[in-house]
C-alpha cells in the first residue's frame, strides 16, 4: 500500500513538473515586436501568431 501511495506522490510531481515546462515556452504578444529575441535559437526568428510569441 506505501509503494502505491509513494508512485501516486511521484507521478503528481512528475505531472506537474511536465505542465510547468510546457506553459513556461509560450510568451504573449500582440505583435512580432513584442516577441524577444532571446527567446529563440540563433537561427530561428520569433513571431507573434495567435497572441503567441513562437520561433519560426
């Protein structure tokens, strides 16, 4: 019964984990200016589609 509760525990951090990394990628904006470039790799260029900062 512990190993269960101890797998619970560890897939909730896990989850949590996963769900922080994702959210933190994605930038708002309301035009490509708003978008920094430090976000994006030397060869990629951000751009705002969607109300979104993504590199392209």
């Amino acid at each position: 019964m512990a190993r269960v509760i101890s797998l619970f525990y560890a897939l909730i951090i896990f989850l949590f984990l996963f769900l922080v990394a994702t959210n933190g990628d994605l930038s708002p904006c309301l035009r490509s200016g708003d978008c920094s470039k430090d976000e994006c790799p030397s060869h990629l260029v951000p751009k705002c589609i969607g109300l979104t900062c993504y590199c392209i």
